[in-house]
C-alpha cells in the first residue's frame, strides 16, 4: 500500500508540473489579444469620428509657420491662439517685415492699420540716403534684397502689395519740376530697385505728400482683389 501510494503520488507530481506552465502561458496569451483588440478598436472609433476640416488644416500649419518663423509679438498669447491660419499666415509676414526693418534701421517706427491687416514703417529719410543723394547708404546692406524677397514668398500665398509715400515738405512739387525734384527721384528709384530684385511692378505703387517732410512710409497690404491694383505687367516682345 506505501509502495502504490508513493508512486501515485509521483505520478500527481509529474502532472502537475507538465500543466501548470501550459495554464499560465494560454492566459498571458489570452490577455495579450485582448488588449491588442481593445487598442484596435479605439483607433478605429478615433477614425470614425475625426472629420477632415479646411480651417482646422490651416490653422494647424499656420501653427507650424509661427514654430518656424515667430510670430509677431505684439499679439497676445491668448489671442494668437484664436487666429485661423489666414491670420497667422499674415502676423508671420508682418513679424518677419519687422526683423528686416528693425534690423536695417534702428528706432524704426511701426504701426498697424485697418484692423491690423495693413502694416506701416514709417523710416526717416536720411537713414536711407546720404544727404542730397539717390544712393543708398553702405550700413543697410541686404535691406531692400530682405524686403523684396519677403514680399516675393508673401505673394506666393496671398496677393499683397507695397505702397511708398515720401513726404515733400509744406508744398507738393509743381508737374514740370518732378523730373529735378529730389523726393521724386528717391522715391522713383526705391521702387526701381525693388523691381531690378525681381518684386512685379503690379504689387508696388508710388506716391507723394505734402508735409511729413523727411520721412518715407512702406506701407504693406493685402490687395482688395485679384485684378492689377497699379501696373500691368508688360510682357516682352
């Protein structure tokens, strides 16, 4: 009887160790596909209710924009959170205009207008020629090169415009004496250079002013609409 009982009880031994191990590894395996279908069916729930919108994709790569450039900082952060991707589209090209006025002109003023959409610098004259002269002084360096081919990238996305006004003093000059005015042939020869790098004559306009003498004003804006807001483009024969 000892002898019959010692061998049961290695045999209960044996076959306990064989199915113990099996048990464990078919529950670990049963575990690991449920939480695989658990995740499985809680992306395609996120899939099913996420909806492709336009507004959402601009704002995400105006977000990615601002990353990248910087975003002016004169906008709040709780209102820079607001703005849709055509917005910040516009307040990275107004940063980016800032950091080549600023930095070509020291103490520049700037200002915002029509509901900030229009953005103005308003740059003393003799920071930009030397006294009696149509030449540019030597310290701006690339700054004209800057701001045409900010102006260039801008008009890739949005049609935007360059105004330049230059004030003449207490009287406008008379028709005859435009050609020997001198605030005629700076402000005429500004915008010559800027086309020579290669902005399209339709996205820049010209002007003079009585009084603010000894200033010029650059002032960017979006155009109204698609036609030519001054000069058609001249195709070559």
């Amino acid at each position: 009887m000892s002898g019959t009982e010692n061998q049961n009880t290695v045999i209960l031994d044996i076959g306990e160790s064989l199915t113990g191990p099996a048990r464990e590894n078919n529950a670990n395996a049963v575990i690991f596909v449920s939480l695989y279908l658990l995740l499985l069916a809680f992306f395609i729930f996120l899939h099913s209710i996420s909806v492709m919108q336009e507004e959402r994709v601009r704002t995400v790569l105006g977000s990615v924009n601002i990353a990248f450039a910087g975003l002016s900082t004169d906008t709040p952060a709780d209102r820079q959170k607001k703005l849709s991707g055509e917005e910040q589209g516009t307040q990275t090209f107004h940063a980016k205009l800032k950091n080549v006025f600023e930095t070509a002109v020291p103490l520049i003023e700037s200002r915002f207008t029509k509901g900030g959409t229009r953005l103005q610098f308003s740059v003393p004259i003799r920071q930009l020629f030397a006294y009696r002269s149509l030449e540019l002084r030597d310290t701006l360096g690339t700054f004209l090169e800057d701001v045409a081919t900010t102006l260039i990238a801008r008009n890739n996305n949005i049609a935007t415009d360059l105004e330049i006004l230059i004030g003449t003093g207490v009287t406008l000059p008379e028709i005859g004496d435009m050609a020997d005015d001198i605030a005629a042939q700076r402000i005429s020869y500004l915008s010559q250079l800027l086309m020579e790098k290669g902005v399209p004559s339709r996205n820049i306009s010209i002007g003079m002013a009585a009084g603010d003498a000894g200033f010029i004003h650059f002032s960017f804006f979006l155009r109204p609409s698609l036609e030519f807001q001054f000069r058609p483009e001249v195709s070559p024969k």
